[in-house]
C-alpha cells in the first residue's frame, strides 16, 4: 500500500524572523486598507499567500513598514519581541480607536543554542492566510470607522534592549472597556503568534 510522505522544511532563528517580520508587513498593510485608514485608490493589489493582498503605494507608509520590519527582524532573531500592535486612532483627537495585538512566543532554546525546527512551509501559509482571511472580513465584526484615523506601532521588547533612536518610548494607548475578538494564530515552531483585536465599544458612551 502507497504511504503518504508530508515534507517538513527546515526552519531557522533567520528564516523564521523573516516569515514573522513580512507577515507583518503584509498584516499591516491589509488593516491599513480594510480599515479605511487610507484611501482605497492608493493600495495596489498583489498576490501573496496565495491570496489577493493589497499594498500600499504612500511613500511614507512604505518606508516606515520597510523600516519597521528591518527592526522586526533583528529583534525577532535576537528572541527580544514579545509584542507587536497596531494602534488606530482618531487623527482630530488622538482618542485609540482600534489595537491590533500580535503576541509573539519565541522558542528560547533556538535563540540560545542556535538549533533549528521542522515544519512545512505549505502549513504555516495556511495558518498566515486563516488570518489574513480574518482581517478581510474585519468590516463584518468591527465598528465602521467614520472619522478621519491614524496608526501606530507599539513594540514591547524585552526590558535590557538598547531602542533605536527612531524609536520613542510610549504610552500602551489602551482603550477603556474595550470589546476583543480573538483571531488565528500562526507558529513557525520558532516564532508563535497569538492575534487579537481590541476596539472601542461604543455601548459604553451610552449608559
């Protein structure tokens, strides 16, 4: 009888900072456009994951996800982030709106004693399209945004980590009483990634 053989692929401290620093990336640009932060107009669409993604094409918002997954991946092979979110907030009063919470467990044995992991690449592009899925259908389960927002990135690092100048300390820019949707999780056996969603719940105001 014919056997099933499943290939599992070799996964590096690098190679795992990479998937993990480009899902973001990726993640990023996806709220930015689902969420209306930015004009429909200016994403342009990709295939990645082996789904349709969009892009954006605002210079400034390009190079500061460049720039940020640059720093994503040093910290990320270091095993230093334990934290990554995505704030949106109201530009005319700064009040938080949204918190994109993308918790990251780090396997400390890889990072200490430089070993690697097994799994299939095919898997964790499952695991990274459940989310990706996830955050397209965000207008279904979210508040509709209708004033003019701005975002932010929030990195939480481990305490001794020396922060790059581009970097300020911050607030946690937390909502009060805020209402949560917890999403898929993905892991490259190195890196797992727990993803949530934290919004203002307007039922509050009203009581």
């Amino acid at each position: 009888m014919a056997s099933k053989t499943v290939a599992k692929d070799i996964i590096t401290l690098r190679g795992s900072a990479a998937i993990v620093s480009e899902f973001f990336g990726y993640a990023a640009n996806s709220i930015l456009y689902n969420r209306g932060v930015y004009p429909e107009e200016s994403f342009m669409k990709v295939k990645k994951y082996g789904l349709p993604m969009l892009l954006t094409q605002d210079e400034g918002v390009k190079s500061f996800i460049a720039n940020l997954n640059s720093q994503l991946s040093e910290w990320l092979e270091a095993g230093q982030l334990q934290r990554i979110v995505l704030v949106i907030m109201s530009k005319a009063t700064n009040e938080v709106l949204e918190r994109w919470n993308f918790t990251i467990e780090t396997d400390s044995e890889v990072v200490e004693k430089g070993v690697s992991r097994e799994k299939s690449d095919k898997e964790i592009m499952r695991e990274i399209q459940a989310i990706m899925r996830q955050i397209a259908s965000s207008i279904t389960y979210l508040p509709c945004l209708d004033e003019a927002c701005v975002f932010d990135v929030l990195a939480y690092t481990d305490k001794d980590v020396a922060v790059p100048f581009t970097w300020i300390e911050s607030d946690p820019k937390l909502i009060a009483n805020p209402q949560m949707v917890k999403l898929h999780s993905f892991d490259t056996k190195i890196h797992k990634i727990d993803t949530l969603v934290s919004y203002k719940n307007d039922e509050w105001d009203e009581q």
